[in-house]
C-alpha cells in the first residue's frame, strides 16, 4: 500500500483481511500467523516479499486443488489476472 517492495506482518495482516478473507481467519491469531508465515518461509522477524506471498498463494491454490481434484465433475479453470 505505501509502494515499499514488501510488506512488515501488520500489513500483511491487512492485506489478507481486505482481499482473502479464508486466510484472514488463520491469521487473526499468533499461531495461526505463525503457520502462514512459515508456509510462505518468512524467516523470523524479515518482513513479507512477493515471493514469499506467491508461496503461499502456490500453497493454498495446491491444497484447494488436491481437495476439489477428489470430486469427480470439478474442472480447474486457472486464470491468473
Ligand atoms: C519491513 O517493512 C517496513 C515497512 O514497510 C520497513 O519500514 C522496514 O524497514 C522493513 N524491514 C526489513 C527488515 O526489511
Ligand atoms: C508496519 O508498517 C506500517 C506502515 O508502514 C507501520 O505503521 C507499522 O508500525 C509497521 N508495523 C511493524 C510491526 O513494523
């Protein structure tokens, strides 16, 4: 939001609340903060990148694909904008 190359945890937090509801929830609390920020290996204390953002988004895409992949009829049409 104030253009800087990454984000400190409080922003991510916003970020997340404003745009991703279903994280939001997780990381609401230290320890479900704890597990997204090791999900996208954030390293303690080091502030959140791009990539350490699209791990996350690889990670949630993968874990929301394995689990509709087991519904027959269920198509993925992936589109990145
Ligand atoms: C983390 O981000 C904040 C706000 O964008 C910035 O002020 C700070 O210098 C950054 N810290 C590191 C370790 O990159
Ligand atoms: C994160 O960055 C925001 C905006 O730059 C700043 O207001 C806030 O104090 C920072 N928080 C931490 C924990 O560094």
């Amino acid at each position: 939001a104030d253009n800087g190359p990454t984000l400190n945890t409080t922003q991510f937090q916003t970020l997340v609340s404003n745009q991703m509801p279903a994280i939001a929830k997780t990381v609401e609390n230290e320890e479900g903060l704890g597990q997204v920020l090791q999900q996208m290996e954030v390293q303690d204390g080091q502030n959140i990148s791009f990539e350490n953002f699209w791990n996350l988004i690889n990670k949630q895409a993968g874990q929301l694909f394995s689990t509709s992949h087991k519904e027959k009829g269920i198509k993925c049409h992936c589109l990145l904008q």
